[in-house]
C-alpha cells in the first residue's frame, strides 16, 4: 500500500498549478512513498509531466479541459480503477479540487476507497460557498468526516472558515505553506544600475492585477521607468477586456516556462503586486518568484502579501490612490543605494524562512503522520 499519493486535476490549467506540483516533488523527492496523480490533456502538459515522473512516481488520467469539476470527477473515477487494480492509498491528497463537488461524490467514493484520510488544498475563502445552503450542508457534513481535513495557504484563510464553520473541528481546518522556494537558490545578485527603473508584471495576464491605470501611467509618465508586461493571457475573454495592451510596447504576449519567467524577474529591479478586486487573504505565486529572483515586490498593506512585506521588508507598501502609487514609484530607492540593498536583505529573509529546506519537514508531518 503507497502511504500517500498527491492529486492534482487541474494539471492541465493555464498559469501555475502544474509547476506548483514540480515545486512540491522537487521538494518531497527523496521522501519514499509518495506518488502523484494528475490530469492529462491532447496538446497540453507533457513536458510538466515528463519532468514530474523523472522526480517521483506519477501517472495521469485523461480529461478534455481544464475544468476543476471534470478534473476531480475523473481524478476520483481513476482512484476507483487503481484500487480495484488492488493499488491503495492510506492517505489521498487532492492538491486542487472543486470542493463542493467532491464533498458530495466523496461518501460514494469512499465506501471503495477508504483511506485512512483525504485532505484537499482550497486556495479561497469560504464565501463563494455560503451563498448557497445546499452547498454550504455538505460541504459542512464533509469537513466533519473523520477522514477529511481542509488546508489553507495562509493563516488569514484559516481565520475566516474557523468563523464561519464552527460545527467543524478546528484540527480539521488547518494551515499549510507552499513549497515554492525550490534549493538551493542561487544568491541575490544586485541588478544592473541604469538611469530608469525596471518594473515587471509576470505571470497570468488577466484583470485584477492593475493594468488598466498601470499601463497607461507608464504610458504618459515615461520617467518612471520601464513596465514589462510579460505571460500569457487566462481566457480569450480576458484578451478581449485587455485589447489596450496589444498596442503596449511593453507587452510581452506568451506563455512563459518557469525557468523563463525567473530570468525575466531577475532583470528587473521591482516586481509589482498592485492586484485589485483581489482576496487579499490569498498567497501569492509572485511573491515567491520575487523571492527567487532575489527581488523586492510593490504591493498593497493588506492581508498575506501586505503582512509578508511588512514583517520580513522585502519589498515597499503602496498607498490604495493611484496618484499616490505614481509619487511612490517616482521616489523608489536605485539599485546600488542603501536603501536598495536593505529591501534586498529583506528578501533574502523572506527567502529564509518560507525555503523548502525549512518547510519541508512540516509538509512531510501533514502528508505521513
């Protein structure tokens, strides 16, 4: 009987999940009995996959989109084939699911299964699920089971589904870190000291993230330097919402492999996290990056990214007015200057204390124990 496998349904999905999952077996690598099941698509994903069975035992299971529900639907149907294959899992570990739905398939599937636990990693707040009662009951009558615990990313979204499932044991609700800062990471490097600053908006290019007063800020105040705007667009209608960037010299349209996106982060001199209508209480895969790259983050004072700024000063709190961002972005520290290299003391801290190296052991607890 393997004692844990990790599974993930939405391997498939534009932007970060399936690089997350080699983060994690990058991390977990040298641990025995773990393996991972995750979602195939024609045309998609075989190169994370490949990469993901030379770290760890992985197999995967046929879907037709990226859709969360049709991920974990058929997640559960290729758990059901393995264990009548007599393969067996003491511990099922969905690291995406769509969680109202799996809370009401779970008890079917489970009286075939029945691993000892089933945990599932939610990335939000409980509120998109208490708009509705019916979802809200099972999903309350799920958490109870003895089998299941919930994670969350950041002690922010613990706080806030503790206060509104009471009915659940707080044991069951529980916090749990990524494993994002794969080692050994090169040192930071200063960048390059030039008369403008370079600023990078990497990742999932979609709305939320600031561009529609970003971009043309940049546009009419030149001297505040030089925004690249590089990854690939989240849905056809996001690139429909956005249409403004296709004439933005600084647009970068294209899917951007990890180890791309890292270089592009390091010839910048600031990353910016100036996300809006944002659940603040999120992680953020930026953040991280940012820390990779070894540097600093512009970001709102709220919730988990706001407190991480504030705590280890790795990066600089921006006011909520836009004219005030714009007197911010005018008066930022230059690379070579004391200031500079404090942000950059700060990320190395950053860096310190979410490494793999440290968080690996906690992880590990979760998965086996």
């Amino acid at each position: 009987m393997t004692k844990v496998v990790i599974v993930q349904p939405w391997f498939t999905a534009v932007g970060h999940p399936a690089q997350s999952i080699l983060n994690t077996a990058k991390a977990l690598s040298s641990s025995t009995g773990i393996s991972y099941l995750v979602s195939a698509q024609d045309g998609t994903s075989e190169e994370p996959f490949k990469k993901l069975c030379v770290l760890a035992d992985a197999e995967n299971f046929k879907v037709s989109s990226s859709s969360l529900r049709e991920g974990t639907l058929k997640a559960l149907c290729k758990l059901f084939k393995l264990n009548k294959q007599k393969r067996r899992f003491q511990h099922v570990f969905f690291f995406d699911a769509h969680l109202v739905f799996l809370s009401i398939l779970w008890p079917f599937f489970y009286s075939v299964l029945k691993p000892q636990r089933l945990s599932l990693i939610y990335l939000m707040g409980p509120e998109r699920i208490l708009r509705s009662r019916i979802a809200t009951s099972f999903v309350s009558r799920f958490l109870r089971r003895k089998e299941v615990t919930l994670y969350l990313r950041t002690e922010e979204l613990v706080g806030a589904w503790h206060k509104v499932f009471t009915r659940v044991p707080p044991t069951s609700i529980r916090h749990l870190p990524s494993l994002e800062l794969p080692g050994p990471l090169a040192p930071i490097v200063s960048p390059i000291i030039c008369n403008h600053l370079k600023f990078g908006i990497l990742g999932q290019i979609r709305q939320g993230k600031g561009l529609e007063w970003l971009v043309p800020m940049f546009i009419s105040k030149p001297e505040l330097g030089e925004l690249l705007v590089a990854g690939a667009f989240n849905n056809p209608r996001e690139a429909e919402a956005m249409a403004f960037l296709q004439g933005f010299s600084g647009f970068r349209n294209e899917y951007l492999a990890d180890d791309t996106m890292l270089a592009i982060a390091q010839q910048q001199h600031y990353l910016l996290m100036l996300y809006d209508n944002w659940d603040a209480r999120m992680e953020s895969a930026v953040l991280y990056l940012a820390a990779r790259a070894g540097r600093p983050v512009i970001a709102f004072g709220n919730g988990w990214c706001g407190r991480q700024v504030i705590e280890y000063g790795n990066g600089l709190i921006a006011p909520s007015n836009h004219a005030d961002i714009e007197s911010l972005l005018q008066s930022l520290p230059r690379a070579g200057s004391k200031e500079y290299s404090k942000l950059l003391l700060g990320v190395e801290r950053f860096r310190q204390e979410h490494s793999n190296h440290k968080l690996r052991d906690q992880y590990l607890n979760e998965l086996v124990n």
